[in-house]
C-alpha cells in the first residue's frame, strides 16, 4: 500500500512509532554553524543510528563575502580523524543542498575559507534532515 493512500491518522501514528524506536531518527534537525566569522569546523551533530546517507542542510550568510567554502563532512564515529567530505559549496550567498549516497552518523560543517568583501559577514548552517 501506497504511503499518501494511508490515512492522516495512520501516518501519523506510524510516524510516531518510527520516531520512538530508541530515538532512532532523532534529531534530524541542528545547527552546524551559528554566525561564525572565520575558518575552522563547526559543533557535530549526531544525525540518526540509521546511518542515513541522504543529508540536506542550508548556509546562510550575512553581509558580503568575496570568497566562501564550506564542507559538509560526515564520519561515523564523532572522531576529527575520520570526518570526510560529504559535500562542498563554494558561493557568496545562502543555499540549500543536499547530498546523496554518501552514509555518515555525525555530520558538521566546516568553513575552509572565508574571505569579507565588506565589514564582518558572518556564516551560519543548519543540518535540515535526511531525505
């Protein structure tokens, strides 16, 4: 049976019963970054004991940058060493991505570089879920 030919109700307590199973999809939210204005890696955030592999997250920045790159790096154990890329953007303005088939627990972004065009722009991110 199809998903969206179940019930609003039977979604939901399917929803909820999937949720509780020893927090397996919590959190799906968190903030990698929050207004940082130079380089280095952001705080982990512990995406799921599912290990999913599809990851969406967004950058925002404010003011103006000439130069920005930051990474989404993911490892399965929250461990400096073992961090790898997941995906990397390289812009001057907000974006959301997402990133398929690459399979992390713990993810974080990591500003590479960041160069102001005027004043202190500043670099925040968002983990958003797994797709």
């Amino acid at each position: 049976m199809a998903w969206d030919k179940l019930g609003d109700s039977v979604q939901d307590v399917l929803l909820s019963i999937f949720r509780g199973l020893s927090g397996a999809i919590s959190p799906i939210y968190g903030t990698l970054l929050s207004a940082v204005t130079g380089t280095g890696a952001g705080t982990a955030v512990d995406v799921s004991v599912l290990v999913p592999s599809n990851h969406t997250w967004a950058i925002q920045v404010t003011g103006a940058v000439s130069v920005l790159r930051v990474d989404l790096e993911g490892a399965l154990n929250d461990v400096d060493a073992q961090y790898g890329l997941l995906d990397s953007y390289e812009g001057t303005t907000s974006t959301l991505r997402t990133v398929s088939g690459k399979a992390a627990r713990y993810v974080r972004a990591n500003v590479v570089s960041l160069t102001p065009d005027t004043g202190t722009p500043t670099v925040s991110a968002q983990y958003i879920g797994c797709p």
